[in-house]
C-alpha cells in the first residue's frame, strides 16, 4: 500500500512539473528571423497558453541563459537586465520587479519553456502568432520600432534608415504536389473577388468564422513571386485591402504542405450571401455587399485617449533632453480638451498627469467603459538619422481607423510618412474597439524632437487627430 502511495504521489508530482499539452494537435511551428526553429524545441500549447523554448531564442539575441539541472531556477542575462524565472510558478522577476507571465515556466527533457507573450514583452522581439498556418514567427528587429510592446514583423528587416534589405537567395520553388498556382488575387470594386491561378484547382467547401469567410484550396500553392515577396516583408501572409464597408480585406497565405494548400480570408463586418463560379484560371467569389448603415448621428460616443507611459515609467529619452511621457501627455490632454467641444463625443484619458498605469490596465479600462475608439499617443526612438510618423493597427476593425488618422498625422507633422503598420502592442491587441497607435515621430532625431516639443506643432497634431476621429466616426460610426 506505502509502495502504491509513494508511486502516486511521484506521479502527481510529475504531472505538477511538466504539464499536459491542452490537445493532441501537432505543435505549433516555430520561425525565428525567418528561420524555422529545430523540431525538437517545437512550441507547445499548454492549457491554452503558446508556450515557446526560451534558450533557443535568448542566445540567438545575445542573451545568456543559465540553468543548472536539478534546480528549480532560470536565469536569463544580456549584461544589462536579469530576468530570472522559477518553474510552476507564473511570475518573473525581470531586474528584481515581480512580473505576472499568465502561464508558468517549465522544463522538458532539458528545454525551458515560457509563454509566447512574455518573450515578446521582455525580450524585445517582434512576435507574430499566425493562427491559420499555426505558426509563431520571432523578428529581433533591426530597423526603427516602437519602444513599446511587440510589433508582429510584417514591415520587415530593415537598415538604419529605414529601407527593406531585400533578401538574396533563389526564387522559391513551387511543391511538386501542387497542381494549380495562384498568381493573383483581385477586387472590381464593387462586389466581385478574383483568384487568379494557373493549372487545376478544385477548392474546398467554404466555411464561415465568425463573420470572415474561409476558403482552402489543396493541392495549391502562391506563385514564386508571391512567396518571394512575403519572405522579403518576414510576413506569413499577403492581403488586399477593399474599399467597402461591409468588406474590409482579402487575406491569403500558403495554409498546409500535407497537402499543399492556400487559404483564403475575407473579411467582412457581418455575413454577407455569396456565389462562387469556377472557370478556367479563375475562381470568383459574388458578394451581395449590402452596404452597412451609416453612422447614427444622436449617438454620443466615447472616446479613449491613451497617452503613453507616464510616471517611472519615462518612454524614450529625447535629444532636446525631455522625455516622451511629457509629450504624449502634453497632446493628449489638447485631444481631450478639443473632443470636449463636440456634442456627439464624449472623450476619457487613462491617465491626466505623470502617473504610471499598465498597458492592461489602460486596455481593461476602455474595454470596461464600452468605447467606441481607443487612440494611444506615443512618440518614438532609434537612431539619430530616422525620422517621420507611423501608425499602428492590430484587429483587422481597426485600419480604416489607422489609415484615416496617419494621413492626418503626417499633414500635422510634415515628417517622413513610414506608413501605416500592424503590430502586436497590448494596448491595440487588447483592446475591443478600433484602436491605433500614433508615433508622432523620433525623440531620436533632432529636426523630430524640437517638433514635436514646440506647442504650436503639439496644437495642430491634436487639431489633426481630432479631425481624424470625426472624420472616422462621420464614415463608419464607432465600434
């Protein structure tokens, strides 16, 4: 009887140390700066949580990783911050502050795993979940990116000033099962998609997901040029962006190699009816597209203005010797004071002084108030030779909200346009109405840093987002 107790409670505490895979799915797969990680370190998904191995992606950025079998203890060092992690318990120390991680550590036949989200967050790495190929992709960026949370790599690797390297290499081969090849995809503007292709395709019967359309096509796959393409932006997926209310984008990408296949995504604000037609080197797809109804003009909305970091918290340090936390304050507040003045508008700010307040937090509060649009204010950092404003989205609802307040941004500023860009930063990723991140331009870089803290160009960057929301809200209403 003591000889089956003893083996049950080993038991038990084997099950306590490695945790069982929430499925018995194949494991996710795991790409970092391009490069598909070795099968053994594969990522794991654990009760919900993408967990990922942890020395494998540290070393590869100059971190060094100390585990000492036997122990309980990780210690992960680039010389400048300890991270310092315990096995079964969900929180961190990163350069001795308690950190929550969500999911607990772990160890696997040598392997320590950690989940998805705190690598990006504490490691400063690009991180990218592609929930359709069910891959992770890692990026250690090396061009210009906010100082803020974990951008999702779709802007590629770029050089000191900005430019994408454009990688060398061959053309990538087509699979030899593939018995048709997409070359393109494209919108009439009205109704119609259009998939362009080459040889034999017989496409799978279309599924719906929410309010986004599913088509898979075996024994398919994206032209050489297509593949070529996403592999220079490090993205897993290409996408055609519509100009349709009840349509927002095409998204397309290689889905399987067992078979071949390509998936394609619509996405739409509500279910739509359709008709495909099949015919030789084109697949068709009819929505009816009835268009949504315009914004109701006795609606009050609420708007949220995020001004970034604040407290012992500084963001970037600035050339002209300020700090960015004074900047995205000073505009927030002149956001504020202007959206006052609208009767339609009923605008909130997650922090109205220098107090520090989480990133989940400052999400949880908007998403608890039921807002219609979250706008975070930020500015930048990197080297002193970039220069210029982006904008960043991360729910497919949140674009249209980012293409009309970048446009905005740059009229304001007169500064470099570095484009309109999807990210992983918790604030827009939390959040559940359209929500952007402005960066107003480089602390960085001197002719940006005397901009951006002179108060006339404070006034007409407010003055801009505040015409960039209700021009939003006039064309699409809120959430």
């Amino acid at each position: 009887m003591k000889r089956i107790v003893a083996l049950l409670s080993l038991l038990f505490a084997l099950i306590a140390l490695y945790p069982a895979e929430s499925h018995a799915a194949e494991p996710p797969s795991l790409y970092m700066n391009g490069e598909r990680i070795a099968e053994g370190a594969s990522p794991r998904v654990v009760n919900n949580f993408t967990m990922v191995p942890i020395r494998v992606i540290a070393e590869d950025i100059g971190y060094t990783v100390d585990w000492t079998a036997g122990t309980d203890q990780v210690r992960i060092s680039n010389g400048g911050s300890l991270i310092e992690l315990t096995f079964d318990k969900d929180t961190a120390l990163v350069d001795g502050r308690e950190l929550k991680l969500g999911a607990a550590a772990f160890v696997d036949k040598g392997v320590t795993y950690v989940p998805l989200r705190f690598v990006g967050e504490q490691l400063g790495l690009q991180v990218y979940w592609d929930s359709y190929s069910k891959s992770v992709f890692l990026y250690n960026p090396q061009s210009a990116n906010p100082d803020e949370g974990d951008a999702d790599g779709d802007e590629g690797i770029g050089t000191e000033d900005g430019e994408v390297k454009e990688p060398g290499g061959e053309m990538p081969a087509v699979p030899e099962d593939a018995l048709a090849v997409v070359k393109e995809i494209q919108f009439d503007g009205a109704r119609r998609v259009t998939v362009l292709f080459e040889g034999s395709m017989t496409p799978n019967e279309p599924f719906w997901s929410g309010t986004k359309l599913v088509i898979d096509m075996p024994y398919a796959s994206l032209s050489p040029e297509i593949m070529a393409d996403l592999a220079a932006r490090k993205a897993s997926q290409a996408e055609l962006i519509t100009d349709t209310r009840a349509l927002e984008r095409v998204r397309y990408s290689y889905y399987s190699s067992h078979p071949s296949t390509v998936r394609v995504v619509f996405d739409l604000k509500v279910r739509q009816d359709y008709e495909i037609t099949l015919e030789e080197g084109a697949l068709h797809v009819d929505f009816v597209l009835e268009e949504l109804p315009a914004a109701d003009p006795n609606k009050k909305y609420k708007v949220v203005i995020d001004a970034g970091h604040g407290g012992e918290d500084p963001g970037a340090p600035s050339v002209t010797g300020d700090w960015e936390k004074t900047f995205n304050l000073a505009v927030a507040r002149k956001v504020y004071k202007l959206l006052e003045q609208d009767s339609q508008i009923t605008p909130y700010m997650t922090r109205s002084d220098d107090t520090y307040i989480g990133l989940y937090e400052r999400a949880g509060y908007a998403n608890d108030l039921g807002a219609d649009l979250f706008i975070s204010i930020h500015a930048n950092r990197y080297t002193s030779s970039v220069s210029g404003v982006e904008t960043y989205y991360n729910r497919a609802e949140s674009l249209k909200l980012a293409e009309v307040l970048h446009r905005h941004l740059v009229k304001a500023t007169g500064l470099p346009d570095r484009n309109v860009r999807k990210a992983s930063f918790v604030v827009i990723r939390e959040t559940k109405m359209p929500a952007v991140l402005l960066e107003c331009g480089y602390l960085s870089n001197e002719k940006d840093a005397k901009l951006l803290f002179t108060e006339s160009v404070q006034d007409r960057i407010a003055e801009e987002i505040v015409a960039g929301i209700k021009e939003y809200l006039t064309a699409y209403g809120g959430k």
